[in-house]
C-alpha cells in the first residue's frame, strides 16, 4: 500500500512535469520566442545602431558652418556629353574615376582642399533635387579624402551631381532644440502628476471613510426612514441646484455694482455666518432643546447655508476679474492671473455640484430623523402601514431611476419597458420587504453604501488610466488636461482602496473610548480615527504621487500630454538620439522623486 | 440608581456570554466585578453603555431605560458614564490635553469639534483635572509619549470631563505593574469618596478588592455566582467562582 502511495506520488509529479512543460511550450509559441533572430547578423547591427543612439541623447549641439561642393556626372555615360569642366584647385573639388558610369556601378570619390578632419555625407543629387546618400565621407588632417561608392539606379540625360556636404562646429555648444522641448515637456509632466495627485487625492479621502468596514458596519437606518431618505434626495438635489442658480444671478447682480460693492458684500455675509452659526451651533447644550427651537435653528442654518453660496459665487466673480486684469498688467508673471481666474472658475463651478449634494444628503439627513421620531411615537401596526405604503412608492421611484439609466445608455424608447416595468417590480419588492421585516426593524445602510463604493472602485482601477485617458482625450482634447483627469480618476480608485484599508486597520481601542464619551460618529471620527491615519496617508499619497510621475510619463502614448507625446513622435519617426534625451530626462525625474518621496515620508512618520 | 433586568448577550446563537444577569447598583456604591478571564466582566460593563449591543434585558440608568434609547438620548446618557479600559485607549499621536477633551465630546456640538474646538471653560477644566491626576506640565505631550501609569491616570481624567454619575472601570491596573496598581485604584476610590460617583471595576486581585470594594459581584461562564460583600468570600465561595482547581495567592 505504502509502496503504491509512493510510486502513485511520483507518477502525479511525473504528469505534473510535463503539463508545465507542455504549458511553457504553448507559451513560448503564442508569444513568438525566436532565438534565430537575435542571433541574425542584421538584427544585431539594427540593435547596437539604437544602442548608441540611445548612449548619445542628443542634449546640446554647436552652430554649423556648412562647406557644399558639387561635381557633374552622367549617369549613364553620354556620346555627346560636353566634357566637365576643370576644377579649379584653389578651392575644394572632387575627382571622379570613372567620370561617368551606368546606374548601380561602383565610383571612386576623391577630394581634395577640404576642410580638414570633418565628417559629412555623400550624395547623389538627381534633376529633381532630392538627396541619396551614397555615404559618409571623412577628411583627414589635410583636407583629403577618397571613398568608393555605389551609384543609385537613376539614369537620366542630363548632368547629374555627386554632392559632398562637409559641416564644422562654429563657437560654443549650446541646448539643442530638443534638449529646450524636452525641459518644457518634464516640467509639464511633473506637475500633471502633481495636480492629479492633489485632485485624486481631495477626492480620495472623505471617500474612503465610505469604504471602511469598520465604521460603515454600524451605520443602520430604520425602513421608515430609509424610504423617506430615497424619495426626498432627489427633491433636495433639485432644491439645491434651484438655490445655487438664483444665487449665482443674485451674484451676478451685485457684481455688476462694482467690485467695492463686492467686497463689502463678502464681508457683510462673512459676518452674517459667523453671528448665525454662533447662534444655531450652541458649542455645549446640557438639555435637548424643544422642537420650535429646534426648526428654529434649522432654518437658521439654512440662511447660513444660502449667504455661503452668495459668498462663494462673489468670492468666485471677484477672483475673477482680478485674475483677468492682472492677467494682462504682470507680464511675465501673467500665469499667476490666468491661475487666479482660473481658480474663481473652478469655484464657481464646484459650488453647484457642492450646493446640490450638500442639500439633497441634508434633506436625506433631516428625514431619517423624521423617521425614526415617527417610529418612536406611532404604534408598531401603523408603522408597518407606513412602511408598506412609503417601501412601496420609493422602490417605485429607485427601481425607475434605475431604468432611466438604462433608456439613457441603450436608448430602447420603450418607457413601459424601462419605465413602467421597474417602477412596478420595485413597488412590489419595497412593499414586500416592508410586510416581512419588523415594523421597527434597522436596515444595514452603511453595509451597502460600503459594498457599493467598494464595487465601483474595484472596477475603475481594473482600468488603466492609459485606457480611461483615451475617453477624457475626446472629451477635453488631446493635451496634459485629459491625462490630469484619466491620472486623477484612476488615483481616486486605488487611494479609496489604500486610504480605507488603513481606516480598517487602525487600533479599536481608541475608538471605543471615544464612543463611550457619548461623542457622534463625526466626533469620534475627528477625534479616534483620524489622528491614528494620518502618517499613512501622507505615506499613500507620496507613494500614488511617485507613480503618477512614472504613469505621467507614459501617459502621452495615449494622448494625455507630458513628455510621453514627445516620446513616442521621436521613436515612431526613428530619432533615437531625441528619445535618448526623453528618457534620460524621465530616468532622472524618477530617480529624483523616489529620494524626495522617500525622505518626506520618513519625515511623516 | 442602576437597574440591570435579565440581562443577556450572545455573540452568536447560542453561544452565550452573559445569561440572565440581574442586579440592582445604588448611588455611590464601590462595585468590583471578579470573575475569570472570559467569565463575561468586560461584556457585562460594555452592555451597561450599549458599546455591545445586549440581546435581551434591561438596564435603566436614573429611570432612563438605556436598552431603549434612540441614538440622540444614548449620547445623554454615556456622556455621564465615565470608563476607564484595561489599555487605556489613548489617541496616541494626539495630546494628553486632547486626550482628555475628547471627555467633553459627548457634550460639545459636533459642528465645533469639525473645527477642533472647545469651550475655553472646557480646557481649563481639562487643565484642573490634569492636575487632580498629577500630569499638570505634561498636558503638551504626545499621550505615547508617557508610561503605562501616566497613562492610566490620563484616561481616568478623561473619565473626569464627563462629569460622571459612574465610572466603569474595565480591569484598570490589570497591564500596570502591581506596585502602581494602589496608585490607580486610589483614584477611583477618591472619585467614589470624595465625588460620590458610583464605580463599578473589574479586577483581577482579590486583595484588592478586599481594599477597596464595597460590594462584589462574581461571574463564572456569564452567569452571576455571587453577589454580597467582600469578606464573604470563604473558600467554598472562592471555588465557585474561579473553579476547583483555582488556589488563592497574596
């Protein structure tokens, strides 16, 4: 029995052995592994020639002098031909031997008063003008050189020329033109990775807290309060967006007053918010207040909440047009106007999505509280009515904001397909679900919040940001802009992904202490969980900020600016010297990041 | 002034680590908890303040019915339960002043801790109670910074902020050497005597629960075993609640 175990042990590794090497030998096959053609004299010449191109990067070049010398050939010989005339041998000419031949025969070149010790080709100029080079000439220390050359196959009657251009270094070197494109191209490039890091990362963090187990697992919602939560979100979102667009006119207004009149107004509500919110934000409240006081400051938060926008439009208009004005006054510094502006456009443009997302999750807020004092206060019967009647109507409302989704993507136009049917199916699951749970049962909001931003990020970062450049490019254009946002999004997904892991694993001591202090979950978030992940996000952040670098570089394969653009031009047009100086240049910039990045993060630590 | 009805946990069904505890905590009682390490001490204080969600039973704190309050009226409620936990549970990288702040979170208006801020009434009293514990010139440091006693003391200030009707001490000298152990439990008992504040500890040492407990309540496999006074621990008593092969040291 032993025996057989033994032997039936070597057979299994036997057929194991030859499975992976029946694998290794489909591989080879499939990725087309072929030992002959790197041993092929000619690929081998091919591969040294870009070696050294690439061990040359072409960074500073000197002011030519050019010396051109020309002399007649007939290709092929011609009877009548006129005889050439004779060099004048003060100068630089060229001797011919044979002084005609047939096309694709071989001459001898001799020069003689050349400029000494310069290299430069030898062509062969038809009468349409173009060049052959035949090849490359080498003059020794006294001006001489002879070179035996193939004639191309271009027969023609008249006079054709053997040119020889010899060129000589004047002055000092200086940057080429490609060293010069190549500095532009890096800086671009660092601070593409710069700004997409600061934006992912803007984005990344409140996110994470979304995708932390151990926070979200207690966030739970009783139905009643759930259901209100879905139908009144999209009334906030509508209030909002009507709120942010009667304050921007608003604001339009009052800029047309005169930016003095501005920046009292910046002022005046600036201290309006202050006075109120000292007022409605109490810093310590020893008895719950009664219910009028409380709609009371509610209200109050709302004026708080409106004079914020009025503000932050102003503050955008202003920043406007200063940035525009200064724009056209600094000169040289006129970017530092153009970022300005820049800047109040960007704020003007945020505060809408802000205004709508604060107000819609504010409303969602204000009805679970409305839920759970309604399930505290009515009977266990009349709830569940309740929970029926309002699960039925917002399963309605989500499973038909689901199929509009759908219509909007596929374009059925069949509304009872994408429309009707939904809404009905999730009328009766919400219906359903409300008869079987418990009138006052919880549901496990923050379990699905989690699974949901969980699921999205996993499949934004399957997509490289090479990829997701290629939407953005025909979105914003070609150019840094696109590969800012492709970089950015694909930032967001795998620092959601780091920072909530570390959230994961902070230490629970902490936070059970600070709950038991009576704190709410924003404080004993402020309080135990952030101070705990503040080194190793600063860790995450510079590592995500030393990949950017690197994936910026590339970016521009795929239409996403930086020096990648650059790159890939030179090495499809077969200027390797060019790439050579791109990646030195991109070699450097790593190298450089990975010491700065490695040396703050220990500093954060 | 505590009420505890029936009180059980199962952490999964059927397993139960607490089973039908019921016991009654006038004000300004000293209560030591005994019990073996997974006897269900620490699920008993825990339930008390609903950081471990009870299955079924009742606590009622002052006539409010803790088991029952919705999250707005349980934060009324732990913010006059002061603990105190076997590790301290500092935030480390934040100060000690901080650290004992984050007591007064349970009163303060979360829109200004989004700020980072509090009443300035409220650092002085953190000050004060700095003081009270003997950290007076280290409320600056980092609280890791301290050793474990330090420690201990700074956790029992932060249980001071609440300005609590009790303390629940989760085995608090159980990770400190014994000799600092009189320092802590000296404390708890000043806060007792002195503040009238109900406590309730668990504790290892039955010495020590000789020196300081006004009344001891013993658990075995989270069924309560024995509930009087300390002297009335005989051996009989002692066997029935750490076992039969458990011997008295000290």
């Amino acid at each position: 029995m032993k025996n057989f175990g033994a032997l039936g042990k070597s057979l299994t590794m036997g057929v194991g052995v030859l499975l992976a090497l029946v694998i290794y030998a489909y591989g080879f096959q499939v990725t087309q592994i072929n030992l002959d053609e790197v041993q092929d004299e000619h690929r081998q010449q091919q591969l040294f020639r870009i070696l050294r191109a690439l061990f040359q990067p072409d960074i500073y070049e000197y002011d030519k002098e050019e010396f051109v010398v020309n002399a007649p050939m007939y290709v092929p010989c011609q009877s009548a031909a006129p005889a050439p005339p004779a060099p004048d041998p003060s100068g630089p000419y060229m001797a011919l031997t044979p002084a005609c031949a047939e096309p694709g025969a071989e001459i001898t070149v001799e020069g003689f008063n050349f400029e000494p010790n310069l290299t430069g080709p030898l062509n062969f100029i038809p009468p349409s003008g173009v060049s052959l080079q035949m090849g490359n000439l080498e003059t020794d220390a006294a001006g001489h050189f002879v070179i035996t050359v193939k004639l191309p196959k271009r027969d023609s009657d008249e006079a054709q020329y053997i040119r020889a251009v010899t060129r000589r270094n004047v002055g000092q070197p200086h940057f080429s033109n490609n060293a010069i494109e190549t500095w532009k191209k890096i800086i671009e490039t660092v601070f593409l990775a710069l700004l997409a890091t600061t934006f992912g990362t803007l984005f990344a963090i409140p996110l994470s807290f979304l995708a932390a187990r151990n926070l979200m697992r207690e966030v739970t919602s009783p139905f009643l309060s759930v259901a209100l939560g879905i139908l009144v979100f999209p009334v906030g979102v509508g209030l909002g967006a009507l709120a942010a667009q009667s304050v921007n006119s608003v604001a339009q207004v009052l800029a047309g007053w005169g930016s003095g009149l501005s920046f009292a107004g910046l002022a005046v509500s600036g201290f309006l918010m202050w006075a109120i919110s000292r007022w409605a934000l109490p810093p310590v409240e020893i008895n719950p207040p009664g219910l009028a006081m409380r709609v009371a400051r509610q209200a109050a938060l709302v004026v708080v909440a409106l004079l914020g926008l009025l503000a932050f439009y102003t503050l955008a208009n202003t920043a406007i047009s200063a940035g525009t004005y200064l724009e056209s006054r600094l000169s040289i510094f006129g970017f530092l106007g153009t970022f300005m502006a820049d800047l109040g456009e960007m704020l003007a443009l945020f505060v809408w999505p802000v205004s709508v997302l604060v107000s819609g999750f504010g409303l969602m807020n204000l009805s679970g509280q409305l839920g759970q004092r309604a399930i505290e206060r009515l009977s266990a019967p009349t709830t569940k009515i309740l929970n029926v009647l309002l699960g039925a109507v917002a399963g309605a409302a989500l499973f038909a904001a689901i199929g509009a989704t759908i219509e909007w993507i596929y374009q059925f136009d069949t509304p009872t397909l994408t429309l009707g049917w939904p809404a009905a199916i999730g009328a009766a699951l919400g219906g359903l679900l409300a008869a079987r749970l418990p009138a006052r049962a919880s549901l496990p909001v923050g379990e699905v919040v989690y699974n949901l931003t969980r699921t999205t990020t996993n499949v934004l970062r399957a997509i490289e940001s090479l990829v997701m450049v290629i939407v953005f490019a025909v979105w914003v254009g070609i150019g840094p802009f696109a590969g800012v946002l492709a970089l950015a999004l694909h930032t967001i997904a795998s620092l959601i992904k780091l920072y909530s892991e570390q959230i994961e694993s902070i230490m629970a001591g902490p936070l059970e202490a600070i709950k038991a202090t009576g704190a709410t979950r924003l404080q004993t978030i402020i309080y135990a969980v952030i101070p705990q992940i503040i080194p190793p996000f600063i860790s995450y952040t510079m590592y995500r900020w030393d990949i950017n670098v690197r994936m910026s570089t590339i970016i521009g394969f795929a239409g996403g600016g930086g020096i990648g653009f650059l790159l890939q031009q030179n090495v499809n047009l077969l200027n390797y010297r060019d790439a050579a100086t791109q990646m030195l240049a991109i070699a450097i910039v790593v190298i450089l990041m990975d010491y700065l990045s490695s040396a703050m993060r220990e500093r954060a630590i | 002034m505590l009420q505890i009805q029936h009180l059980t946990k199962e952490y999964v069904r059927g397993a139960r680590a607490l089973t039908d505890v019921s016991f009654d905590v006038p004000k300004g009682q000293f209560v030591a908890v005994i019990g073996l390490s997974g006897s269900g001490k620490s699920t008993l204080l825990r339930c008390l303040n609903r950081l471990i969600e009870p299955t079924s039973g009742q606590v009622v704190l002052d006539g409010v019915d803790v088991t029952a309050a919705n999250e707005a009226e349980l934060r009324r409620v732990r913010r006059r339960i002061g603990m105190v936990f076997q590790h301290f549970n500092l935030v480390h990288r934040s100060s000690v002043l901080t650290n004992v702040l984050a007591g007064r979170l349970g009163y303060t208006n979360p829109a200004w801790s989004l700020l980072n801020r509090f009443p300035p009434e409220d650092v002085a009293q953190a000050r004060k109670q700095l003081e009270r514990v003997g950290l007076g010139e280290k409320a600056g440091q980092r609280a890791d910074a301290l050793s474990g006693g330090q420690q201990q003391r700074v956790g029992i200030a932060r249980a001071l902020m609440q300005d609590p009707d009790m303390i629940l001490a989760d085995e608090p000298v159980a990770s400190l050497d014994p000799v600092l152990a009189h320092s802590i439990m000296q404390y708890l008992e000043q806060i007792n005597k002195d503040d009238g504040v109900t406590v309730l500890c668990s504790l290892h040492f039955l010495d020590l629960v000789h020196r300081y407990a006004d009344r001891v309540i013993a658990l075995n496999g989270g069924q309560l075993v024995f509930d009087g006074l300390p002297k009335d621990i005989d051996d009989q008593r002692f066997k029935a609640i750490y076992g039969k092969d458990a011997e008295r040291v000290g």
